[in-house]
C-alpha cells in the first residue's frame, strides 16, 4: 500500500515554488536508480521548507542499498543557482569548473566530467557547450555532460549515485547523475505557479529576467504537467591572460645593453634545461556573453487500477550564447610568442629561476583582437516508461527513450589589427595577473592597420537511443530477482571549419572599422568593427568541407548491448535489518571511428572498427545496526568508456607562429576498468540531522593517459598546408596521442553533517548547518618528451567543502553558503611545462526570502559575493601564470506567486 507523501508550497527561490509537490509518487513504478526501497514506500513527511526537505532528502539516503546522496525539490532551490551544475556543487564529492561566471561541468571524488554519467528519466543524455575562452578547452566535443544548459527549476530531484549495482547501466567510475523532472502525479490535484526574478551582474549595465512557470491537473487515472523555464543572463569577464609558456632562444643583436651579462648569456647561450622560459603572448582580456536559456518539459502519465502504469517524459532545452572577446596582444608579426629573433629587442629583464618574469622590449608589433561568435546548443528528449504487474509476484518494466543534443556555431568571426615597431614591458611579479605598460596610444585609430581575420563554424551532434526490458520476480519474505536486457546506440559527429586571411598592416583602412573597445577592460584600446571589416574587405564568412580543420570531422558509433541478473534481500539476520543486492552485468559495445588520416602527404578517409566486452561484478549491503546507525560495504567493477577525442580516426593540428600542437585519436583504445570498494557509518539524529563518514578507493586498470613527444613537423606525415606561415618541415611540433597506461589508484574519505540547532533557546533554535568535506588523492603516469612523470589525476581536487548556514521561520530565511574547491590539474603541461591547471577558489553565495500573505513570496539572493578569480597555471613546480579572470557578483530580486 502506498502512502502519499505530501509537499507544502513553501519554498525559498521560483525553483522550490515552481516545483514541490507531492513526492514522486509513481517512483515505485518507474525505473528506479537506485536498489533500495522504493520512495513511495516511506512515512509521510511533510515538506514546509529547506529544513524539512534536508530531512526527505537524508531519509532517501538512509532508506537505499548503496552508496548515494539526494537533492529534493526545495533543497536544490535553497541556493541562488544560476545552473544545474551549481545546485549539484552542495552534494559532498562534487566539484563544478565554471566558465563566464556560471558552472559548467562536473567531477565527482576527484574523477573528472568523463568519468560520470548523467541520466535523465532514466536515460543516458549527453550535451555539449562552448567557452568564450581557448584556455578552458573552448567547443567541449567529449563526454562531459555540460550541466550549464538546465536551469535547476526544471528538476525536482537529483540522485549522485557514488556505488555501483549490476541494475544500473555500465559506465561511469566515478558515479551516476539521476536527474528527475515533475511529474503530474507528483501533486494531488490541479497546481499553477509563476515566479519572476531580475538579475543584474556587477561588470554590466543590464538587468536581465529569469521567469518559471508550472501548470499540472489530474482527471482520475490521466495526469498531465507543463512546465517552463527562461532566462537571460549578461556576463563580462575579464583579466590577464597569456597563451602559454616556452623555452625561448635570443639571438645576440637582440639583446640590448640594459641585460647583465649572465642573464644575455642564458639568453643567446643556453641549452637543454638551462634555457630560459617565457610567456606568450602577453595579453589584456575581455569576454563579453549574452546567455539565454529555455527549457521546457511535458509529462503526461496514465496510471489505470495498481497493475498498469504509463509514463511519458517530453524535454526540450536550449542554451544560446552571443560572445565578443577583445584582446591586447603582444602577438603581431613580430610578436612576444617564442624565440626574439626577429626586430624585438630585450632592453632589461628579470629572471627568477628559469622563469622570464619581467621584461622591457622594443620593436614588438602589438596586436588587438575582436572576435564574435553565436553558438546554441538544442536538446531533445521523449522517454517512454512503462510498468505491468503480471500477477502478485511478478512485474515487468520496460524504458523506450530517444534524446539529441546538437551544438552549432555558424558564426565565429575575429578581425585583428596590428600596430608596428612598438615597446612593452610586462611584470609579473606584483600578483597573479600580469601587468602591461605601452610607450604609445592604444586607443588612437591611427595607429592601426588590418592584419588579419579569422572565421570560423563548429558543429557537434550527440544521440542516444535506449530500449530495455526488466522484469522483477518477488519470492516473498525480502528475496527478490531482477533481470533485464537493454539495447544502446551512440552516435556523435561533427567538425570543425577554419578559413584565414592574412593582410599584415593592410595599410588602408577605413576608420569606421574601428572603435575602442566597448566592454569593460583591465585598459581601453582600438579593435576592429567586425562586420565592417568583412564588408569592406570581402572576407569569406560561409564555409564548406573544403575548410574542414585536421582530425576535426569524425564520427563515431558505440552500439553496446547488455543484460543482467541481481538478487536483493531485505531482512533481518541476528536482530539486524539488513539490505543487500548481488549481481553480474554483462556489456558489449561495438565502435566504429570514421575520420582521416595521413598517407604520405595527404589526408585520406578511413573507417577503423573495433569491440570490447565484459563481466561486471557488483555487491552492496546496508546494515542498521542501530536505529539511528546505518553501516555500508560495497564492492564493484565498472568501465568509464575513452574521450570522444582520444577514440578519433583523426589528427588535428594548431600552430603558434614558432611551433604548434599536433593531437591525434587512438579507436583501438580499452575502457577504463575499475574496481573499487567502499565502506561508510551513518549516525542520524532523528529530524535533527546526520552525520556520516565514507572511505572509498577505486584501482583503476588500462589507464588511458597521454603520450607527448617533441619532433619536427616534416615526421608527422601530416601535410604542410596545415602549418603557420614561414614553417617548414623541421619546424618543432608537440605530438600527443592517447595510449593505455599502467593503471592508477584514487583513495579518499568524506565527512557529511546537518544539524538543526533546536537544541538552543529561541529564537537560536531555527538556525542549523549543513555541509560536507572530501579529501581524494590518485596518481597516474604522463609521457612527456619521452620521459615518464607521475602526476595529480586530472580534474582531481584533493580538498573540497560545502558549508551552509541557514536560518528560517514560517515568515522568512536566510543562508549564506561557501563552495570550496582545491587546485586541480587539467592537462599534462606542454613546451616544457610539467602539468597544468587551476589553483583554488572558495565561492560564497547568499539568499534570503520573505513570505508575504496570499501566497506571494519575495526573494533576494548574492552570487559570488567575493568576486572570486578563475586563476589557470602552467607547471606545477614554477607555478607560471596562463590566465587571471573575474566575472563579477551576481545580484537577484524576484517574486513568486503560487494559486
């Protein structure tokens, strides 16, 4: 017998109004992501706000077989969350990269985005973005789910499943992401609610909306949802950034008198690791993006008698971004972006180390960058669930689901002008971001000419399409079986066009194509107008195949099917409750990778196929030892499947004007394997709050890490048309590509707690705590020129908090909340780099409600109140500077009306 789990409109932003309800009452009849009890099956709990809805939540948690943690409609709306991605941040293991001041990814215990997998009414999706900014990666074509195109008011649950069961779909080491739309059943009746927000960001001018509304009724057995969506969001980011860091060599007129002998020495002498490195490209840079995003959702559920339920799931999302980048660059024809052999002269340096960390320098052409680009990502979702109950004992279930995911970016278009024989001086000495100093007027048209433009599209289509069949046979007495069978099809193409023109100091130019930047900046100067430029200039701006870049346009095809069988017991054994499930998965996915590659000197379409299946072992036990006592034990092998990119039959290259980059795909690498085991005590202190303790550690095997060699670009094979200009054959190119390593381990420990202080004096007793800490660690070896490192797991922060301090009545609340995240790595270095990545960033928002009478609720909420800094970094021992950007607090108002 079911009971109804009733929810009470009194929530804390237009995500809580817009969609609590009853909880999922049809949860038991759909296919659940976890093995433990089913939700429907728990006590009534009503749920009258943050506190109560940490209570449904911990209550999941303490119910389930395996390792998992859970957001409830109004736990997800008690920050000021811009994204989906930012609500999954206060989950304890969970860590988000952020971009243009929102989140944007994923990693989970230390394992990157592509090591979990994102489900979506109980479906695998996949989505892909953009950044504005090259560091960050730029188009995502991977398997890192881009969480940033849903707004959080979309979902009224979210399920972080950290254990393994053989029910569940293979893949994703790191764990599973369950997101759970509203549906009609989900409320007793009919139920409308509007909320509209106004959102303003410190680094612009405008004031944007973000409206939500939810309409539901049921008639009997019929029960139909709509819900909406919508948000606009200006942001400007803006800081220091260079291109990267090398070895650098001078010649002996380019050193000017000013330089000490031991440092001209080092310059013009040295060799191997005494060389000296410097950065590229010194660079001022701004990012101005209008984001606006839509989502939509339908669901409609037929439920006649007990024994039959069918449900459908209808989702529509989009994410468009309008993007002016502007850059003050030291990287003309004669530019600051490697060797200064050419009119540069080196008047004084400051060398700390091998590091240049300061120069003075004449005869540098200064370059000024505008780039505009429009991309929008659109996804597509219907899922069919199903249910049948064949008679007391037997039940069969069955998901017919079918989702896509298109990014496009027809325009990116960037005009740059170059100004000659110029001075610099840059010093990086007095903070993390560098500082520029010119000897001339930066915002004088005059002093400008056209030197190039550079247009360019992206596409990307990811598409899922899922049938299964389980069936669930129940002896009686706790003993249960499952099995099931399931088909997959994954489709991902598209491809990457690239077309540049080349003036260099054109030296007509029509002053109407020029203006000083328009955005706020670290300094103003003159960009290019962009549209006026291609007018005036006829730049191509439609490309075609012919301009495909290398290694860009693939298409790969994973068709995997799978079955298997589980065994779960709820009992008692010895006066002790026990829940457990064993059971075995079986996978099999075949691949196929279509790209090119080189024969000779020339690019040749080619189709590799390859396979790989296998067993995966799972069990999990819960034992409550206590009534307030739950212990854990989980053992399980799962595979995490290679980067879409590393199983390319493809190469890319990108040049720097003294070197480049070639990266090339690997089909026939294995999956990912691993076996891990976990372990946890959960003490829970009624309604008051828990605290639980887990230990993790995952042994990884067949490690897909990269392999980098320095070699002259003629003994790639790859066609010198894809160089830069003035490159020839011995022209030094970095080569990465994918291979499988020896394996690497991942280890940690985390610590949840939530208390509501009722045990103080009014009015003290309505504040509580709720927060969580992670401490990961895990090493793998990385091949660079030939040498073997052991480095950080990329995306591996080793500490990561949340924290939240709330207060709340039945009138008004409050919470301020921090999102800690260590340094991570994200790549394995380069140009003599040994690692990359990010260093630390403590995030710390603010919200606040107020509920008027007649149903009216006023809201106010801080986003990023610190301002904190993006602040990227080459190799891990001189801790060199690539990017320090801000993006600017973010402030809401809005109010929300339920009838």
């Amino acid at each position: 017998m079911r009971k109804a789990i009733k929810f009470k409109l009194l929530t804390t932003t237009a995500l809580s109004v817009a969609l609590l309800g009853a909880a999922q009452a049809h949860a038991a009849e759909t296919p659940a992501p976890t093995a433990g009890p089913a939700v429907d099956e728990v006590e009534a709990i009503v749920v009258t706000g943050f506190r109560e809805s940490l209570l449904k939540a911990s209550d999941i948690k303490r119910r389930a077989v395996g390792s998992q943690d859970v957001i409830v409609a109004d736990d997800i709306a008690a920050f000021p969350d811009l994204n989906l991605a930012e609500s999954l941040q206060r989950i304890s293991g969970v860590t988000i990269s952020r971009d243009a001041g929102e989140g944007r990814q994923i990693a989970l215990r230390g394992l990157g985005p592509d090591f979990t997998r994102t489900q979506l009414n109980g479906m695998e999706v996949l989505t892909n973005t953009a950044s504005g900014m090259d560091n960050r990666g730029s188009v995502s074509r991977s398997r890192s789910f881009d969480y940033s195109i849903f707004a959080s008011e979309l979902f009224n649950k979210v399920v972080v499943e950290k254990s393994y069961a053989a029910e569940q779909d293979e893949g994703g080491i790191g764990g599973t992401v369950g997101l759970f739309t509203a549906k009609p059943f989900d409320y007793r009746g009919f139920k409308a609610v509007a909320s509209v927000k106004a959102m303003n960001n410190a680094n612009t001018d405008t004031t944007t909306p973000r409206v939500v509304g939810l309409i539901s009724n049921r008639w009997g057995d019929f029960g139909a949802l709509f819900s909406v969506a919508y948000g606009k969001n200006d942001i400007n980011e803006y800081g220091y950034r260079n291109w990267n860091w090398t070895l650098i060599n001078a010649g002996a007129a380019n050193v000017g008198p000013g330089v000490s002998a031991a440092d001209r020495d080092r310059l013009v002498n040295a060799t191997g690791a005494n060389r000296v490195r410097a950065s590229q490209a010194q660079t001022y840079s701004t990012w101005f993006n209008k984001r606006e995003r839509l989502g939509l959702t339908t669901a409609l559920q037929y439920h006649p008698g007990e024994r039959l339920t069918l449900d459908l799931d209808l989702m529509y999302g989009t994410l468009t971004n309008d993007r002016d980048e502007f850059q003050m660059t030291s990287a003309g024809v004669n530019a600051l972006t490697g060797n200064i052999t050419g009119t540069q002269r080196l008047n004084s340096v400051v060398i700390q180390g091998d590091s240049l960390v300061a120069a003075d320098v004449s005869g540098v052409d200064m370059r000024s960058e505008h780039k505009f680009s429009h991309d929008k990502t659109t996804f597509t979702q219907a899922v069919f669930n199903g249910g049948y109950q064949v008679n007391d004992a037997f039940k069969i279930k069955a998901l017919i689901g079918y989702s896509k995911s298109e990014f496009e970016e027809p325009i990116f278009d960037k005009v740059f002008l170059q100004s000659t024989n110029k001075s610099i001086s840059y010093d990086f000495r007095g903070g993390r971001m560098g500082k520029n100093t010119y000897n001339f007027d930066l915002t004088d048209p005059t002093q400008w000419g056209l030197m190039r433009a550079d247009t360019r599209e992206d596409y990307i289509s990811s598409e899922y399409k899922t049938a299964k069949l389980d069936g669930v046979y129940d002896f009686g007495g706790g003993s249960t079986v499952k099995g099931g069978v399931e088909y997959r099809n994954f489709a991902n193409n598209g491809f990457q066009r690239y077309q540049r023109v080349d003036w260099y100091n054109k030296p007509v130019v029509p002053q109407a194509v020029k203006y000083v930047v328009n955005q706020k900046s670290v300094i103003p100067y003159i960009v290019a107008d962009i549209d006026g430029t291609y007018a005036s200039t006829g730049q191509l701006r439609d490309l075609t195949t012919a301009n495909d870049q290398p290694g860009s346009n693939y298409q790969l095809e994973e068709k995997t099917t799978s079955a298997f069988v589980q065994y779960d017991l709820d009992t008692t054994a010895w006066n002790y409750p026990v829940r457990a499930n064993v059971g075995v998965r079986y996978y099999s996915t075949d691949l196929t990778s279509a790209g090119t590659a080189t024969q000779g000197s020339v690019l040749l379409p080619v189709v590799i196929k390859s396979s790989y299946d296998g067993f995966l072992p799972t069990f999990n036990v819960a034992v409550d030892v206590r009534d307030n006592l739950v212990a854990r034990f989980s053992a399980n092998r799962n595979i995490s499947r290679p980067s879409l990119s590393d199983l390319r039959a493809a190469g890319s290259v990108s040049f720097t004007p003294f070197g480049g980059t070639i990266s090339a795909g690997n089909p026939n690498l294995e999956p990912f394997l691993a076996d891990s085991v976990e372990g946890s005590l959960e003490f829970y202190q009624g309604k008051s709050g828990y605290i639980a303790l887990s230990a993790f550690y995952k042994n990884m095997d067949s490690f897909i890490t990269s392999e980098t060699s320095l070699v002259p670009y003629g003994s790639t094979g790859y066609p010198t048309q894809f160089q830069g200009p003035g490159q020839d054959g011995s022209t030094m190119y970095s080569f990465n590509r994918p291979v499988n390593g020896d394996g690497a381990t991942i280890k940690g420990v985390e610590l949840a707690f939530q208390r509501d202080f009722d045990f103080l004096p009014a009015p003290f007793d309505k504040f509580g705590f709720v927060g969580n800490v992670t401490y990961a660690t895990g090493k793998s070896n990385v091949l660079i020129d030939g040498a073997s490192y052991s480095l950080d797991l990329m995306q591996l922060s080793k500490w990561t908090s949340n924290a939240t301090l709330y207060y709340e009545t039945d009138k008004w609340g409050a919470r301020i909340s921090s999102a800690y995240r260590d340094g991570y790595l994200d790549g394995a270095g380069g140009n003599g780099n040994i690692g990359s990545g990010y260093h630390s960033t403590n995030n710390i928002d603010f919200a606040a409600h107020y509920n008027a009478p007649n149903g009216l609720k006023l809201v106010v909420e801080g986003i990023n109140l610190t301002n904190q800094a993006i602040d990227q970094y080459t190799d891990i021992a001189a801790d060199r500077v690539l990017a320090y950007t801000k993006s600017g607090r973010t402030f809401t108002f809005g109010v929300t009306y339920e009838f």
